[in-house]
C-alpha cells in the first residue's frame, strides 16, 4: 500500500523534471520541445502518486489541507504547461515551478496524518467536482497572477490579454464551484447559503475578479501595475479562503473544516 512516506521519492523525481523544464523553456527563445516533454513527465509521475494515494485510502485524497496541496500543485504545474505551450512564454514555466515548489515542499515539511476516514458531511457526489473546480480555479488564477508579474518585472504588457482569458477561465470554475458548493449544503444541511468564514472569503474572492475583468472590459486603461495589484489582492483572498480561514478563531465553528 502507498503511503505518504513514499511522496518525497515522488515529489524529488517530478521536481527534478520540472526544474529541468522550467531551465530548458528560459533558455529558449522559441517553444521548447525539451521543456515541455520534462515537465509532462514530472506530471505524469505526480499524477501517479494521486491515482495510487487515492487507491491506498480507498477515498479521494482531497480532505486534509496537505491533500489539496497536492492537486494544487498539480494543476498548477498543468496550468503552467499548458499557458506555455498555447503562448509559449518561457517565464511561465519556471514562474509556475518555483510557485508549485513551495507547495511540494509544505507538504513535505508539514506532513499530516491521513486516513480513510470520510465524515458522513464528505460522503456525497459533489465532493469530488466540488473540490477539484475549486483547486483548479485557484491554480488558473496563481497562473495568471504569475505572468502579471512577469509582465511587471519586464516592462510589458504583452501578457495581458492572455492574463484576461485565464482569469476568465478561472472565474468560470470557480462560479461553478461555488454553485456546486450552494447545491451540496443544501443537502447536506438544509440550505444553499450560511456565511460562514470559508464561504465569505469565496464570495470575496469571486467579487475581486469579477471587479477586475469588470474594469478590464468597461474601465479605462488601467497601468500594469495596478491590474497586477488587484490580482495580488485577489490571489492573497484566495490564499484566505482555501486555508487562511482555518486560523481565524471563527474557525472552531466553521462547518467547512473537517480535520
């Protein structure tokens, strides 16, 4: 049986890869072939501890902070690979490597214990879409605050019409994760909506960038700057509500953690 003890074997080959990929796409001034082949090894190899994980619990790893860790990473990487290879910024990738890294290494650093166990609350058929959409909104929006920065960084603004489409396409899973969410507490407990400290920061969140491609279609031109603050705010909610909230002293009575 997998157990976590076997993630850093896992977790150093993927990284090797990754870092390997993210050298080889900065070293190029064109779409490397190289980089893309390392990168999706070191997502296939990631991918192959999650499906085994997932076997050995019996369960979907995706109750404990460190679990939604590792899809988090995941799909951030993913994300990262595939904004490379549909626009072919060579600063997506080592942007996105770095980024997954430090998650990689939370979960090594801080290990948490895992188990079979799955609350009557968790046993329901929104669990798994619920908690995937949501992850993967977060990762397609630290995607887009990633080439914000780039942008930043180098002086341009080249990035900002492929920023607009991710944070489209992260809002859009996020809406859906929201709704899924209204849909699931309202089995589970009777009603769509409580306002609780989980769902507050959601809706925060959701209102950020949903502000942000607001101003972007109808506001004058913003400088880059300021569209990279609002997406820093945006990320820095988002940091809130998939973990931050387990910190507040609300969180004794908050319906949403299971750990």
């Amino acid at each position: 049986m997998l157990t976590w003890d076997e993630f850093i074997g896992f977790a150093l080959s993927a990284t090797l890869l990754w870092v390997g990929g993210a050298f080889a796409a900065f070293r190029s001034t064109e779409f490397s072939k190289k980089a893309f082949a390392l990168t999706c090894t070191g997502l296939c190899i990631y991918a192959a501890f999650i499906i085994c994980f997932w076997i050995s619990l019996q369960r979907p790893p995706l109750r404990t902070q460190g679990e939604t860790r590792l899809w988090y990473s995941f799909f951030l990487m993913l994300c990262g690979l595939l904004t490379y290879r549909r626009w072919h910024y060579r600063w997506i990738l080592p942007l996105s490597t770095l980024l997954t890294l430090v998650f990689v290494i939370m979960n090594l650093m801080n290990p948490e214990q895992h188990d079979r166990s799955l609350m009557p609350a968790l046993q329901s058929y929104w669990f798994v879409p619920h908690v995937t959409v949501y992850i993967f909104a977060y990762a397609v929006f630290g995607c887009a605050f990633l080439l914000a920065l780039a942008g930043v960084i180098k002086h341009t603004g080249r990035y900002q019409p492929t920023i607009d489409r991710l944070t489209c396409i992260g809002l859009a899973f996020l809406t859906f994760g929201m709704l899924s969410g209204a849909l699931w507490a309202k089995e589970a407990w009777g009603y769509f909506w409580s306002w609780d400290p989980k769902e507050t920061w959601a809706a925060v969140t959701w209102s950020i960038y949903l502000l942000y491609l607001h101003l972007r279609l109808y506001g004058k031109p913003r400088h880059q700057k300021w569209n990279v603050l609002l997406l820093a705010t945006g990320f820095l909610c988002m940091q809130m509500c998939w973990y931050g909230v387990n910190y507040l002293p609300s969180a004794q009575n908050n319906m949403h953690v299971y750990t």
